[in-house]
C-alpha cells in the first residue's frame, strides 16, 4: 500500500473514533452531575418535573412583571429570549436589544402557550440527556452499581394457558423460556453485561448496570406477561361509552369487567386504549371493548419488523407467525372479516387494524407512527412470555468494589501502563516512542468503538483491555526485531524497515489471529462478565495490529520521509 493511502486509511479511523468516543466523553466530562440525576429518572418522573419548573418559572416571571417589569431577563431564560427572537421574526418586528422580563411575557398569546414553552424546554433537555445516556460506554454494575430487578414466575397463569395444572418440567421450561427472551430483549435494547440468573424454582434475578433509571427496566420487560390479539365488539364499545358518560366512580374491577353486570353481554371485557406521548409514557386515550377470549397468543410470532408502505410511503408492521399460529390466525380473521382486531399488551390495548381479508402466516398493519411502529414490532417481534412475572422487588444497589479498591485498580492500570511505555522508551529508545504513540492510540480506539456499540465496562473489560495493552507491545517487539536483524545486514533504514514490517506481517496476524478466534468463540458462549471479556479482546486484537502493521509504519515512514533520519533508533547496540 502506497504511504498516502496508509496515511489516509489512519486519518479517516482516528477521525470516525473520535466521532465515536466524543458521546462519551461529553457525558463524563462535560454533562453537570445534576443533570445527569435528573435524567436517569423515569420518563414519567421526567414529565412531572418539566411540568413543575414551567409552572414555577412562570411564576416568577410573572412576580417580576409586576414588580420591576423593565428588568432585563436573566441569563436562566434565554431559551425564552430565542423563542421571542423566532416570534419577532414571524410577525417581521424588530427586536428590542435587551429583552426585559415584560417583552418577553408580551410574545406569548396566553399562559398555557409560556406554560407549554417553557415545559418543552425542560423535557427537551432532560430527554436529550436521557438519549445521551444510553449512547455512552457504561459502567458495569462492579464498578458504579446499578438496578437489581428479582422476578416471580406466575404459575397460575401458566396453569391458565396450559388448561391443567403445570408439571415440574413444564414449570422449569417455561422459566428458562422466560429467562432467553428476557436475554434476547436485552440485547435488542442494546443493553451489555446484565447477569440474569435462575434463583429457586420460579424467581429470576437480573442485575443491570448503569444508573438506576426505571426506563431500562421497562424498556425490556415491557410486555412482561400477555400479549394477545382480540377482536373488538362495536357494539359493546359503543354500550361501554354510553353508560360511562352517564355514570362515574369505579365501574370496573381489577380484571376489566363492568360492576354492573347489565352492560355488557358475557364474555366481554373493557380494555384502555394507550398511545405514548411526547414523553415516551402510555397516555390513556379510551376505552375498546373485546372478547375475553383471545384469537390468538402472542407466542406464535416467529418475526416481526418495520417497513413502508409502497404506495404511502407510512410506517407498517410486517409479521409472520408459525405454522399453528397461521392456522388459528386464518380462521380468526376468516370469520371477523370487517371487524377490528386489537393488540392487547398486559391489559392494554397498543393498537388495532380492521380485517379486510382473511390472513394467515403474513401479516401487515398500518396506522402507526415511526416510533410507535418500531416499539411494538420490538415487543411482537421477542413475543410473549411463556409465563408472566411479576416484579417482587426492584432497587438501585450499590458498586461490588469499594471506591478505595475501584481507585487502587485503576491506579495499578495506569502505573503499569506507564511502565510499559518507560520500557518501550527505554530498550527499542526512538522505535520505542513510535510503539509509545501507537500503543496511545491503540487504547483510544479500543474505547472508541466500545462506546459506539453501548458495551459496558467492567473489571473484566479492563482485564481484556490490559491484555489487549501487552498483545500490542508483543506485534510491536516483533516487528522491531525483525527490523533490527535487517538493519544488522547492513541495509539502509528505509530498506530495513520495509523488510522488516514485512517478514513480520504474517507472524504478527497468526499470532492474534487465533486469539481473535477464541475471543469470537468465547463472546458467543459466555453471559455477563465473561462475554465482556471477550468482546473488549476481540475489539482490542484487531485494533492492535491496526496499530503495529499500520499506525507504526506510517509513523517510521514519517521519520524517514518528512524528517531525513538517516540512524535507526531502535536499540542500545544498534548503530
């Protein structure tokens, strides 16, 4: 490869890692620690809190107004300050050159306009931070704590679905169904490193890094328990809103029947109707009717994902079900053509499609947004569980590691990183530099593509990453001999490092090669702290010899081209 294209290969890496690594290091550096609080709160708690500032804002702007109304707005809103600019803009005014606390007001046509305003900026900033979050290497649950979720297996419900009571094998497989679907939700959400194991006969226990944000929690046991496709009764929809209008208090009770056992005919029940807000929390919005009895259990979806529609270009949910599944599922919609068919989720209903044709193994629904349709294709497409769980507890716990042994590990990682550098420094002298830089940014790679992928970084994490530290100097030792030996024939210091590099380059790729492969294999068989382990080498490999074969030559190439060096430095009995 010519030096240019070497050159250009570096510069576009260090460029993307960058890109890559600056996430993370916003968050770390740059985010006040107080806003990192407040956004691994819930997306519910979020919402109350940006309604409570807009309310107190407002306030106290309005208290100004009336007693010093020309004071100039204070440096907290000038978020308002742009919003005012925008409506002068719109209305082709000329903007005052300070904005004082009434000019401000005066852009606004009502209280519920600021009120609305001032909220969207909180929750703006607060979900942006949430957002954020979730796109930074994280820390694992050893080293920052995090959420301990212990998990019960309903039984009854079991039972229910089984139709009799459930032997012990059928109550062990529906747990270990349980526990893979939470594993592929997990992954599906992108969060690394849980430890979900069995604890007893019917509880799982999931330990999940991270700050303790309930969000993470539900994001992947959403739809913990049922999912079941309904139809829908018109009929009794139409009746359920008539006697609501007209009655109030509890009408219904914990199972969705009416109190008054008139209203509607057995064997319907009344199901809420949920879309998500702005926010990303079920917002209520009314009420369906359906048959207690559903078409069809959620179990039989084998897949499902988003696409488009070719001729409206909308959102759609394309599924597919198993063979069983189709057979039910035709003639369900064989029989209920013209009728609508809801997707009820723990009770609640998340959407519902009008039958236009009998269907079987493939079917598509329409009538969603973007984001609506890629949240319920996540929960169709890792299906139901076999048995639903209920949440027995849930807390944040704290680091396994105290701080003072958290800090002596680190300090024990930089001491020997240090010396690594001092020797290479000190032996291979110039060449040693060379390895020192390509060693620097070695590390800065491997965090770099550890952030863009979300994993986690445990003590296992770093113990591949130190690994990764000492393969690197190993790819660089043997190269650096390998240029020594052709520097002793006698050949110039181009020469030698050209012959060098390559004689080196097929033992450098052997030799991490088949710890490449063993890193592959161990990520795809181990769980938690092993298979982070392995991840963080399998990254850390390839980059090494990133690094040694590419890194490292354009640098000696540098030296021999840009600065003239004429005597290798690459020894203490080389001259």
């Amino acid at each position: 490869m010519s030096k240019r294209g070497r050159l250009l290969i570096v510069l576009i890496v260090v460029i993307v890692c960058g890109v890559f690594l600056w996430p993370t290091y916003n968050w770390y550096f740059n985010v006040p620690q107080d806003m990192k609080d407040l956004s691994a709160a819930s997306r519910e708690q979020i919402r109350e809190y940006s309604v409570t500032m807009a309310e107190n804002d407002l306030e106290e702007l309005q208290t100004l107004a009336v007693s010093k109304p020309e004071s100039i707005i204070s440096a907290k809103y000038d978020f308002l300050v742009d919003y005012a600019e925008d409506q002068y803009k719109i209305e082709d005014k000329d903007a005052p050159p300070q904005w004082s606390v009434k000019d401000i007001l005066a852009t606004f046509n009502n209280r519920d306009r600021a009120l609305k305003t001032i909220e969207e900026y909180y929750a703006n900033l607060l979900l942006g931070y949430k957002d954020d979050r979730e796109n930074v290497l994280q820390l694992g649950l050893d080293l920052s704590g995090g959420m301990s979720i212990l998990l019960e297996a309903d039984m009854e419900s079991l039972e229910e679905r089984l139709q009799h009571p459930p032997t012990s094998d059928e109550q062990a497989a529906a747990v270990s169904q349980a526990i893979e679907i939470l594993n592929n939700r997990i992954d599906k959400f992108g969060v690394t490193e849980p430890q979900i194991r069995k604890q007893g006969d019917t509880e799982i226990a999931i330990e999940i890094p991270g700050a303790a944000d309930p969000d993470r929690v539900n994001s992947f046991l959403n739809g913990k328990g049922s999912l079941n496709f309904h139809i829908v009764n018109d009929e009794g929809t139409s009746a359920w809103n008539a006697y609501k209008s007209s009655n109030g208090g509890k009408l219904l009770d914990d199972d969705g029947h009416p109190l008054d056992g008139d209203v509607l005919e057995a064997g319907l029940v009344v199901r809420g109707f949920y879309t998500k807000d702005s926010y990303g929390v079920d917002q209520y919005q009314r009420d369906l009717v359906v048959y207690e009895e559903p078409g069809l259990d959620g179990v039989h979806i084998v897949n499902a994902q988003v696409g488009s529609d070719p001729v409206t270009g909308r959102p759609v949910i394309n599924f597919t079900l198993d063979k069983e599944g189709g057979e039910i599922f035709f003639q369900l919609t064989s029989s209920n053509v013209g009728n609508t068919l809801a997707i009820v989720l723990d009770d609640k209903a998340k959407a519902g499609a009008r039958i236009s044709e009998a269907i079987r193994e493939s079917v598509r629904m329409s009538g969603f947004e973007r984001s609506e349709a890629n949240d319920l294709a996540l929960v169709l497409r890792t299906a139901a569980m076999p048995v639903d769980l209920n949440v027995v507890n849930q807390q944040s716990v704290g680091a396994s590691l105290g701080e003072d042994s958290i800090q002596e590990g680190l300090r024990a990682i930089t001491i020997g990183f240090l010396l690594v550098i001092v020797f290479m420094l000190i032996y291979y002298k110039g060449s040693g530099f060379v390895a020192d830089i390509a060693l620097a940014l070695n590390v800065f790679f491997i965090i770099a593509i550890l952030s863009v992928f979300n994993l986690t970084l445990t003590l296992t994490s770093i113990a591949g990453l130190i690994l990764t530290v000492g393969m690197a100097v190993d790819a660089n030792v043997i190269i650096f001999e390998r240029i020594k030996e052709e520097y002793r024939l006698g050949k110039s210091v181009e020469a030698s490092v050209k012959a060098g590099f390559s004689k080196a380059f097929w033992t450098v790729v052997d030799a991490n090669l088949t710890t490449l492969i063993a890193a592959l294999f161990l990520s795809q068989i181990g769980t938690g702290p092993v298979q982070g382990f392995a991840y963080t080498l399998a990254v850390g490999i390839v980059s090494s010899m990133f690094t040694a074969l590419f890194v490292s030559r354009l640098l000696f190439d540098f030296g021999i081209q840009q600065l003239h060096v004429k005597k290798l430095s690459i020894g203490w009995r080389i001259k």
